[in-house]
C-alpha cells in the first residue's frame, strides 16, 4: 500500500527548492548526535560576518539513532538555543547525515540536458545508474552533471538520494522548535560551502576529510565540482573514536586504517584527473585532541598539506562571540554549521 506521507514530503522538500533559490536570509542549524549549532551570517564589502552562533550539548555519547528515538531532547535543546542566540529569523538551513543519503559520482555516456530529463521523466535512468534498497519515491533525488568529456563521449553525474523519512526527522525537529525549514543539505556539501567564508579565492582542487564518530567520508572539490568517496570505519574504530581512546598502538591503528582509504580516494582521483592534482587537505573533526590527530594525519598522509580546517579564518567575528568560538578545543566542529548559514 502506498504510503500517503510521502507525495506530501515530496511537494515540501520541491518548495525548500523553490524557496532557496530567492536567496532568503537564513540561520544555520546543525543537529549532530552530541550537540546543536547555530550561526547567522551576513555578507558585507568585506567579506562574511558572524551575527549570531550558539551551542547546547546533547550528550557524551550519542548516536544518530538518538535523532530519531529521542526527537524530544533534540527540541528542547534547540529550543533553549533560539533563546540564547537571540536569532533573528526563523528561516532555517538543516543538514542530515552523509549516512542518510546516497553521494555518488558516476561516470556515464554523453548526454544533453534533454536527454538527462527524458530519461528521468520515463524511470530509466536511476535504475540503470544503481540498484535502490526502497523504491525511487521514497528518495529526495538530486543531480547535476559536473564534468563533460566531449572527447572519450563520457560525462560526471553527481547523483544524491536523500531518504525522505530521514529527511523528516530533521525537519520536525526545527519545526516543533519554532523554525521554517528552507533548505535540506546533505551534510557534506553543508561543509562545501563553508569555504565560501574565504575571502581569498583559492583555485586549486581541495580535499575535505571529515573524520569521527558518525560521519567519514572523503570530498573532492574542484571549480566548486564535488566528488564524494566513503570511507568505511568500523563499529569498534568509532567507538574507540567516540570515546578519545585513540592513543599508543590503538590509536595508530585507527588512524592508518582510515587514511589507508584515503589515500585510496586520492589515487582514484588521480587516475581519473591526472596525476598530483590535490593542492590541500582539510580535516574537520570533534576530535577534542587536534594537535595529537592532525600528527597522526600528516603522518598517515605525507607529501600533502593537511591542515585543520578553521571556518573562522576570514570571518569578521564580534567580540561578543570570541568567547564561544574559543571554548570549542577544535573549531573545526563549527564548520557544517557555518556551511548552512552561507546558504
């Protein structure tokens, strides 16, 4: 039996389309397991300015079942922070997890525009591309071609299903605290966008590397092209993650495990570019300990520049908020929630 929830999401999440394409100012809001973000931004002459950021833990040890399960603590939390950060719209830009969507690039025949619609409009397109576990309207589907080549008759397609139902979860929780939802990004491309702070425009091909608990995954940008490789990390490497125990023999495991397959992407990306193409590596992390990680990153990852990525580097930031950003051991946290706000 069809379920009758789901031409209703449909037509929201097609309206959060529509409505962020008029560029409406919007706060930032990134739900993550073990804490809330906030933030609100504004463009000015000189760049991006930090208008409004808050915080409220969660818990020490949450996991993203506890989104779904515990949707009441959630608001709550959110809640108290709407409070507390004084925000000034309700327009909300939410993220849901990499682990709650399908991120492919997918390399396919040539194609014009046209040609991309009308075989989406006749359902042979995704289902040539990969296999579902649901049926294709249960996803939020994404595209966009990011790369053509004309000469070997191929194309780059970034291809992202959402799951509506996690999609849901997300938005309930802004609703039920108050907020209008109006943009959904996938939490990687949430990350993207915070490079869009810098002022200085960098055009080299970047390497973002989130690394945690709950979300790992490897993105590739180039000309502001996305390409996206997991990373699997096992149930005991996340919970030895989740609970800092990463030191001595442990910890180097971990860590020569998780950039084993980084390394991987970077070839994968090399073979598929030309040789030597990465001219930097961000990490973005709740790693409390930054200097012992970015250590074992540069070790794990020698010959590349990796570096923290630090989302306030070219904001313009109040006096007045100094002293939340620098209660956070690891600012790199603060990235998905900036991210949001460029939005």
């Amino acid at each position: 039996m069809k379920n009758p929830f789901q031409p209703l999401l449909k037509a929201f999440i097609d309206a959060l389309s529509k409505y962020s394409i008029k560029q409406e100012d919007v706060v930032g809001v990134d739900i993550t397991p073990n804490f809330i973000r906030v933030a609100q931004l504004s463009e000015n002459s000189d760049g991006w300015l930090l208008e409004k950021m808050g915080y409220k833990q969660i818990s020490d040890s949450a996991s993203l079942e506890d989104i779904r399960d515990s949707q009441d603590d959630y608001v709550q939390k959110l809640r108290e922070l709407i409070l507390s950060a004084n925000l000034e719209t309700a327009n909300a830009a939410i993220s849901i997890p990499i682990t709650s969507a399908i991120v492919r690039t997918v390399t396919m025949p040539l194609m014009s525009e046209e040609e991309i619609e009308s075989a989406i409009q006749y359902d042979s397109l995704w289902s040539n591309i990969l296999q579902l576990e649901e049926k294709l309207e249960e996803y939020s589907i994404f595209w966009q071609v990011i790369r053509r080549n004309t000469a070997e008759n191929t194309m780059e397609l970034l291809f992202v299903a959402s799951k509506l139902s996690e999609i849901n979860h997300y938005v309930q929780i802004a609703e039920r605290a108050g907020l209008n939802p109006v943009v959904v990004d996938v939490r990687c491309f949430a990350i993207r966008n915070a490079l869009k702070t810098q002022k200085h425009i960098f055009n080299g091909t970047t390497a973002i590397i989130e690394f945690g608990p709950n979300e790992n995954y490897v993105l590739i940008v180039t000309n502001d092209s996305p390409f996206i490789y997991d990373v699997y990390v096992s149930d005991n490497d996340r919970a030895l993650i989740q609970t800092g125990e990463l030191s001595g023999e442990q910890g180097d495991r971990v860590y020569d495990r998780f950039a084993g397959q980084v390394l991987q992407a970077f070839r994968a990306y090399d073979a598929k570019f030309g040789k030597n193409m990465i001219d930097r590596v961000l990490v973005v992390s709740p790693i409390e300990d930054k200097n012992e990680m970015m250590h074992q990153m540069r070790k794990c990852l020698d010959g590349y520049g990796v570096e923290l990525f630090d989302p306030f580097a070219e904001l313009q930031v109040p006096m007045n908020l100094d002293e939340i950003i620098s209660s956070e051991p690891n600012t790199s946290v603060f990235t998905s929630v900036l991210g949001l706000a460029v939005r």
